[in-house]
C-alpha cells in the first residue's frame, strides 16, 4: 500500500497539470476559443453542484442530481479562460454570463460538455476503471494464492476425495480370496 504523503504529492503533481479542453465557438460573428480545465479543488465542484438542483424533466439532471446547464454557467468564470491567440484572457462572471447567453445551442452545449467532462464523467470513468483494475488485481492475486501449495497444503487432510483415494484401503472382499 502506497504511504499517505506518497499519494498526496501524486495527487498535487497531476493537480498542478490538470485536464484541458479546448472549445471553438462563435461570438461576436467570429470563430473564437475557450479553454476549461478540471477544477482542481473537488469540494468547489461540489459546492457549485449543490446550489443547482437538477431540472426533473432533464434526464442526464436527474442521473446526475444537478442541472447541468446552470452549473456550466456558474462553473465557466472558475474553469475556463479566453484564448486570444496563445493568450488566455480571464473573464470576469459578467463577462462569462453575457458570452454564454449569447451562445447558439450547439455551442452552449458543447460548453457545458466540457465542463461536464472535466469534472465529472472523466473522474467517475477513472473511478471505475481503478475499481475494475483493482478487482481484477485481487482475483488474480487470490487465483495465485489458491494455485500455490505449501507442504503443509499439499496434504490430503482437507480433501476429502483425496483423501478416500489415498488413505483408504479397499477391504478385501472374503470372496475375494
């Protein structure tokens, strides 16, 4: 098992150089860019999360528990920057808020899957393929344990099959003789 300190300085390493996603849209009639990145600090996402309850009648809402629409908005000035050719520009929420309201639907959309997936599909997908590697890695590790034998489980004493084949001799039938 990996030491707490091990794990924590991982985790700022990969922080420090956290997922990207790059988003043309038009505004202003022009084929702009927007980056946004994982927001590094889980419990901002989560704060952002539990002040947008989901819309009932959206059904990725309801899986989620959130309104996905309104947390993009909320998550965009947090998460996202301008790019003015290799410049990121930081927007201001008011800025954010004019630009995302003025988007066509695909863009928005394509936003707000972004977002989405920086910050939550992609760390549930991590989740559930580390729990299925690490299933996986316990199933092998216990098919090795059950396929080596010591000496003292090479015995018969457990197994009874085994143990009638070896240890039981087969009277002899007085016919027999």
């Amino acid at each position: 098992m990996t030491s707490f300190d091990d794990l924590n300085a991982k985790q700022q390493e990969q922080k420090a150089e956290p997922d990207r996603i790059d988003v043309p849209v038009v505004f202003g009639g022009e084929l702009v860019t927007l980056r946004f990145s994982e927001i590094p600090d889980g419990t901002v996402w989560a704060g952002i999360t539990s002040r947008n309850p989901a819309d009932p009648e959206a059904p990725t809402d309801r899986y989620v528990g959130y309104d996905v629409h309104d947390v993009c908005q909320e998550a965009a000035p947090i998460s996202g920057v301008y790019l003015d050719g290799d410049t990121e520009t930081v927007l201001t929420p008011e800025q954010w808020q004019k630009m995302l309201t003025s988007l066509s639907g695909p863009d928005f959309v394509a936003v707000c899957d972004a977002i989405f997936g920086l910050n939550e599909w992609n760390p549930r997908q991590l989740t559930e393929r580390l729990k299925k590697a690490s299933i996986a890695a316990s199933t092998v590790k216990l098919a090795s344990l059950e396929n080596s034998v010591s000496a003292s489980e090479g015995s018969t004493g457990g197994n009874r099959a085994a143990r009638r084949r070896t240890s039981t001799t087969k009277k002899a039938d007085s016919s027999d003789q």
